[in-house]
C-alpha cells in the first residue's frame, strides 16, 4: 500500500453518505477544491474534536471554495447519527470495507487502528497537502485552511 503524496492525482472513489446519496470525487473536479479526512470512528472522542473542527469551520471553507469530505468505515447509519448529533454540515461517507482508505494509502497507528490523515485535493484532482497526526485534531483544520489560501492565491 502506498501513500498518496503531494503531486499525485488522488483516485476517484464513490460510496453512500449519511443521506444515503452516492458522492464521487469526480462529481466535485473542475468545479471546487476537496478537503478529504479519514478518520477512525464516529463518536469517539478524537474523531468528535476533529469533526467539531471542521464543522466550525466549515463557512471558511465554503468562502475559500472548497468541500469537506469525512471518510470512516463505519455505516452511513452510524454516520447520520453522527451528523445529527454533532450538527455536522458536511458529507460524511461510509467506506465500509476500508477500499477508498487503501486506495488512497491511508496507514494503520500502531498497525491496528485506522489512521487519521487529511488530503487537500485541488480542482484538477491534485493532492496540494497530506497531514497525518493522530492527536491534533484541529490542525487537520489549520493545515487544511493554510493550504487551501495557498492554492487560491
């Protein structure tokens, strides 16, 4: 398995959200930049803090013209649960399976639990910027912002 990295075209996936709705990667190219997060599990505390941070957010990155994409294994039931729970505004996808986590090269912490590992991905399909940090949780968001004003400008 291998990681995506700065300069790779990031593999277009499609799976249900916590609407049910089919999302694709390609749906959004050409038309705005992608905030992908991979994270752990709905409702634990890590994934909650991270989430809550982007979902205050979540404005600065509509003003800076890009979409924010939550990706775990768990079900699109568990993640509309999630959603309501938290007030989250963005999609949150169900990879079951974990397929759209390897494709994208997400590594396991401690080779069991899943990895926490946030992609900004441009218009063109282009990977800008991969953070992965297990434990800051709000800087998914700040490095993710950085770029995205780095990218626009």
């Amino acid at each position: 398995m291998t990681s995506l990295k700065i300069g790779d075209r990031a593999p277009d996936f499609s799976l249900p959200s916590q609407t049910g709705e089919t999302v694709k990667l390609s749906d959004f190219l050409g038309k705005k930049a992608v905030v992908v997060y991979f994270y752990p599990k709905d409702d634990t505390p890590g994934c909650t803090k991270e989430s809550c941070s982007f979902r205050d957010s979540y404005e600065v990155f509509k003003d800076q013209g890009a979409e924010v994409i939550g990706i775990s294994g768990d079900s699109v039931e568990s993640h509309r649960q999630f959603a309501n729970k938290y007030n989250l505004p963005f999609i949150l996808l169900s990879d079951q399976g974990d397929r759209v986590r390897k494709s994208f090269g997400v590594p396991a912490t401690m080779f069991i639990l899943p990895g926490r590992v946030t992609y900004i991905i441009d218009k063109e399909g282009i990977v800008r910027h991969v953070f992965d940090s297990m434990l800051d949780f709000s800087g998914h968001v700040t490095e993710a912002l950085k770029t995205l004003e780095s990218i626009a400008g």
